[in-house]
C-alpha cells in the first residue's frame, strides 16, 4: 500500500494548492464591494489554476495505473510501483502540469483587452478571458489553441482512465470470490467517484471555452470543481 498512500498524499497536497490558487481571491471578492483585481493577478491566477487542473488530471491517471497494476498484475506490482518509479511519476505530473497550458496562457497575455473589463465569473477562468478579448476583436486562434489544449488533456487523460478500469473490471469480474471482487471494487470506488466528479464538470467547462455557454451554467461548473470537488474528495478517499 505505500505507493498508493504515497500518490495520495502527493494527490492531497495538490488541492490544497489547487483550492488556494482560487478561493482565497474569491472569497474576498464576495466580502469586498469593490471587487476587482489587477490585470497581473488575473493571468497569475489564470496560469496557476490551470496549471494546477492539468496536474490533477495527470494524477488521477497515475492514480488509475496504481489500481490497474495492483489488480491486474499483482505479481509485478511490487517491483513496478518501486518508490524511485513512484517519484518519477510524481515529477512527471508536476513538471508537465506547469508547462501544458504556459504557451496558451502567454497567447492570452498578449490579447487586446480594450473592450469589457468586467468578468461574469468567479474567478480569472480561461473561458470569461477568451470572452473579454473576443469582445474587442476577433480571436480565432487562440480560442481554437485554448480548445485544443484543453479537449487533448481532458479526452487523453479521460480515455486513459477508462480503459484502465476497463481492465480492472474485466479483472475482477473473473474473480470466483464474492469477498475478493467486493475488495477489488472497494479498492477503485473512491477513484472513481472522484473522478467522475472532476472530469463531469471540466468537460462542461473547457472542452469548448469562450462558446458562450450559459452564464449560470459557467458560474455553477466553475464552482463545482474549484471548490466543491476538492471539498468532498477527503471524505470520498476517507
């Protein structure tokens, strides 16, 4: 077990990140009357939320891989999941979360933000920016890069998690116990369910930014998972 409690300490670490990268600001908008925040802060929030999403997505398909070996491959388990290769994934995750979306966030650094400057969100989000800007003049590309980016994570990532337990599934079910699948489902339920949770609401959100979805639609999936995900993903794991 000391490479999954591993992941998930890694895992428990990243949304306390994950929820300080947003909630903070969004809590003093709501107390403020004011309620603004300078054009830096904006795009450092944007850079840091996104890129904390795309490592997120990342674990939670290491974090499937974990389960498909420890079910599927038991035998290798032991020396696959050694604590070097679990570092190495770890690494992996956080590097590569900080890089995917550092182009397009430095693309949407370089818009005309001459029209709107108010922002119908909660937060500096990818979809509310690419708004403003297309409001001045048209974007086109760098709403299809933004949507491109985000669609290959979230489908890649997504995919990968789903045929994982494809795997898992086919597994357990060959195994002749009723106690032995109750344990190996028990073991991927909370995965699961946090993944369900998490993928539901970004795909809402980022696979089409700036298509102009509905304003409480867009209010309500932001919310979901900056805040309500990260909340009740202690209790599922717990």
């Amino acid at each position: 077990h000391t490479p999954m409690y591993f992941l998930l300490a890694n895992f428990s670490f990243l949304e306390i990140c994950y929820v300080n990268s947003d909630v903070p600001n969004m809590l003093a908008n709501f107390l403020s009357q004011t309620k603004t925040i300078s054009f830096a802060q904006c795009l450092l929030q944007l850079y840091f939320f996104l890129s904390l999403g795309t490592t997120e997505c990342l674990f939670l398909s290491i974090m499937a891989y974990d389960r498909f070996l420890a079910i599927c491959r038991p035998l290798h388990y032991p020396t696959v999941m050694t604590i070097k290769f679990c570092s190495n994934l770890v690494i992996f995750c956080w590097v590569y979360g900080f890089l995917w979306f550092l182009i397009p966030v430095i693309f949407v650094t370089q818009l005309p933000f001459c029209g709107p400057n108010v922002i119908d969100d909660f937060l500096c989000d990818l979809g509310p920016l690419l708004a403003l800007a297309s409001a001045c003049v048209p974007i086109p590309g760098t709403v299809l890069m933004c949507g491109t980016m985000s669609s290959l994570l979230i489908f890649a990532t997504f995919f990968y998690i789903i045929g994982s337990y494809t795997l898992v599934l086919r597994a357990v079910m060959q195994v002749p116990s009723v106690a032995g699948r109750k344990k190996a489902f028990s073991t991927c339920s909370s995965h699961l369910a946090v993944v369900v949770l998490f993928y539901g609401s970004v795909m809402m959100t980022y696979v089409s930014p700036g298509k102009g979805q509905a304003e409480s639609m867009q209010k309500f999936t932001t919310l979901f998972y900056s805040v309500l995900t990260p909340f009740f993903n202690p209790l599922i794991y717990t």
